[in-house]
C-alpha cells in the first residue's frame, strides 16, 4: 500500500474539508490507517441520522431470525391490533414489513428533504406518532415505487418493540451492539419511548 497516496489522501480531507469524522483503513486483515479527523477526537460520538435505517433494518432481521416476527411478509397493521389506521383501504391493508424495510410504502409520507421535512414536523407535533403513520393516506399501492420515509423508520422501531416487549436500543444492545462491541449509545425516542 502506498503510504504517500495515503498522506494526500488525508490532505485532502482536510483542505477540501470533505466533512469526513474518522477514516479507518484495513489492508489483508492489518489496520493500515486508523484516523480521528478535527475536530473530532477519537471516541467522538456521531450523529448518523439515516444511517440509524440500516440498524433498524438489521434488528429487524434479527427478529425474524430469533423467532420474534413470523416474516416479512406479514402486513404492517397486523403488528398493532390495538390501533385503528385511518384512510383503510385495500392498498393500505396489503402494506407488508417488506414494503416498510424498503421504503415502498405508498404512504403519503412528505417527511424528507424534498418536502422540506414538512410530515417530519408533523409527525413530531402529533401525541401518537406511529398513529400519525399508519393514519397517512396512500399515493399508491405499496411495492410500486421507492419513497424515502422517516415514518418508515419509526414504524420498524415500534415494530421491534411491539414483538420483542424491548425498545429498538435495548434490543439492538442485547443482540447487535454488544457483539460488535459497541457501548455508550445515545438513541432518542418519541414521547411514547420508541
């Protein structure tokens, strides 16, 4: 490996201010590089926001493994007995775990950058955020078209909590964090601890 490329590499980083927080390089199983970028000190914690998704995802997997959810087939209302969704319909009805772990919902979502976070705000200013989901209308029938949501997301952390009686850190903490030796997390919830 070519130590200089590696110097321009990270100067680089730092005059073109790339927003990179730490670089680590592992070569044929050796750490070659393993770089704190300022103002980040090692052990710096990270706010990662979407990449939160793919832990979810992962706990989601996990869930199924272990017995918690029967598969990813299994329509999402079917996880809240209790909760009534407004707007019911077929393509509601046929909304699969599948369709909320790849963002193909066909809910009526607006949470995301293209919207100006417009349904985030309004989901954070309802009492019952996961109501606030399951209650959206559909655009289309889940399955047709990628949508980036954050509801999404939340529905998958209330999905964990519903089947495994854990919050998604607890459970995330238990059997993701700990084998990968991942400890001191921040991970916020809703007023309703998801």
């Amino acid at each position: 490996m070519d130590s200089e490329l590696l110097a321009d590499m990270l100067k680089a980083i730092q005059e073109q201010n790339y927003g990179i927080d730490s670089l680590t390089v592992i070569r044929n199983g050796y750490l070659v590089l393993d770089v704190t970028v300022y103002p980040f000190l090692p052990g710096s914690k990270h706010i990662i926001y979407s990449c939160t998704k793919s832990v979810v995802s992962i706990l989601i997997g996990i869930a199924v493994d272990k017995g918690y959810i029967a598969s990813v087939e299994v329509p999402v209302l079917d996880f809240f007995p209790d909760l009534v969704a407004a707007n019911l319909d077929p393509s509601k009805e046929s909304m699969t775990l599948e369709h909320v772990l790849t963002m193909t919902t066909g809910l009526d979502c607006r949470d995301s950058y293209l919207y100006r976070w417009q349904g985030l705000e309004q989901m954070r200013q309802n009492p019952d955020w996961v109501q606030y989901v399951l209650d959206l209308p559909m655009t289309e029938a889940p399955g047709k078209r990628f949508e980036y949501c954050n509801g999404a997301s939340l529905l998958l952390s209330a999905i964990i909590q519903e089947t495994t009686g854990k919050t998604a850190l607890e459970f995330a903490e238990e059997h993701l964090f700990s084998s990968l030796g991942i400890a001191d997390i921040e991970w916020s919830s809703n007023p309703q601890g998801i």
